[in-house]
C-alpha cells in the first residue's frame, strides 16, 4: 500500500508539473500573439517613432507651484501628430487615440467599448487575447474633453501595457518620465504627472461626471493628498485630469492609479 501511495502522489505531482507548465507556455503564447498585434498596430499607425528624449525634471522648489508652459517646438507633439488613426479605424472603429510615454513601453492605440469588459480580453483589433487593451471608461466621451478621464490597462509579467506605471512609486521615474502624450481627435495634448498612489476599486478615485466647482476641487485635493510622489504640481478646477489605472499586484481591491493635469488656459 506504502508503494502504490508512492506512485499516485509521484503521479500527482507529475501531472501539477505539467499543468504549471502549460499556464506557462500558455501565457508565453498570448504574450507574444499581443506583441505582434501590437507591433502591427504601430506600423499602421506610423511607427516607429524616433525623438529625442526629454530632459529630466529637476524637484520643485517650495515655491515653485505652477508647471513650464507646453513649448511650441515640442519633438513628441511633431511626431504624434503624424498618427494614422484612420487606418487603425479601418480596422477597428472602437479606436478612439493613441497614448505615448516617452522612454517606456507605453505606446498603444486607445480603444472604447461598450462596457468595461471586453477590452479587458481583447486586443485593440477586436481579437481574444489575456493582453486585452489600452481602453478608455466607457462612461467617457471619446473626445476625452471632460473634467475626468480614465484610461485602464492590465499589469503584466513582461513590462508590457501598463505595467510600467508602477514605476511612478519613485520620484526619480516621474523626474525622468513627467508627461503623457495622447493624440486624438481633439488633436496631441501632453499631460504633467502630478500624482501616483494605490486606490480601492470602489474610491473616489474613479468619481465622474464633475459639475460644481468645488467638487473638482475636493477631488484634485483628494489625488494630492493620496500621492506617495511630490511634484510641487497643483491642478486646479478649469484642468482636465487623466486617471491611468492598472492593476497593483495587491488583490482585486486596488488598483494602481497615475493622475496627470491638462492645464488649460483662456485663447487671447
């Protein structure tokens, strides 16, 4: 009995073995079928995109309360303009815009659904792959124009989507990385990072529909005060603010959130 108890716990082990080993080469698989959608997605787009990289932010002063103003001459602005949405489009109309971090392997179409869950589990091109996408709230408007916006993207193993942006834990990462370039059809808007932190699902973090002043107020001022980063960068109520969120390694309860201003100001 001994000997044969031996052999089935020998055979479960063997057979837990091969399972682990398929998930493996499983998820293996959907990664790298994601990479080649995704390499295809910058290609008919207009990618690559070559650009020099941007200098690193030095820390604020005590002072200092107000971000440099966008320059003209801008590199990443030039370049992103030149994304071909439409040939994305033609492919999947759910393709609303493109979001660019320098210097990170953030750099994928943007896409819309119906609901929060099926980009959850499918690529940009509308095909089923664990990558899922880069997508926008459903409860958004397209064009992005609203006082809050939120962008989703899943953690994963390898770097990729929004993986990245738990890097913004650390202060150097922001110096190193403090806009985020979204082209759309409302043009190339590039956004300052101004905060980073781990939010439940269920927080105000992912509050919409903004009307009253004071709201926007007590929402930004909830966002700074959440933030592990420093960047001396104060949004306020007229600014659009982006929310990236992914997941933060740390159960289904949290997320991991990166907040960065639009600052907008009256045309003379």
């Amino acid at each position: 009995m001994k000997a044969k108890g031996k052999k089935i716990l020998r055979l479960g082990l063997l057979l837990v073995g091969l399972f682990s080993l398929c998930m493996v080469l499983r998820q293996q698989f959907f990664s790298m079928a994601g990479q080649q959608t995704y390499a295809q997605a910058r290609e008919l787009a207009g990618m690559p995109r070559e650009a020099e990289p941007l200098p690193a932010q030095p820390l604020p002063e005590e002072s200092e309360k107000r971000w440099v103003p966008v320059p003209a001459d801008d590199e990443y602005v030039r370049l992103l303009k030149q994304t071909n949405l439409a040939a994305l489009q033609e492919v999947n109309p759910d393709v609303l815009g493109w979001i660019l971090i320098p210097d990170s392997q953030i750099d994928y179409p943007i896409v819309q659904g119906a609901d929060n869950q099926f980009y959850l589990r499918h690529t940009w091109d509308g095909e089923r792959n664990g990558v899922g996408s880069v997508f926008l709230e459903c409860a958004n408007q397209p064009d992005m124009t609203e006082f809050h916006t939120i962008v989703y993207g899943h953690n994963m193993k390898d770097g990729s989507m929004f993986a990245s942006l738990r890097k913004y834990a650390g202060e150097q990462y922001w110096r190193d990385h403090p806009y985020i370039y979204i082209a759309n059809s409302e043009g190339v808007c590039r956004y300052e990072v101004f905060s980073a932190y781990r939010a439940r699902v269920d927080s105000y973090t992912y509050g919409l529909g903004f009307e009253r002043q004071q709201d926007k107020e007590s929402f930004i001022q909830m966002l700074l005060q959440n933030s592990q980063i420093d960047t001396g960068i104060q949004p306020e109520a007229t600014d659009r603010i982006l929310t990236l969120s992914t997941c933060s390694g740390m159960g289904y309860t949290t997320r991991w959130v990166v907040n960065a201003r639009l600052k907008m100001v009256e045309l003379e």
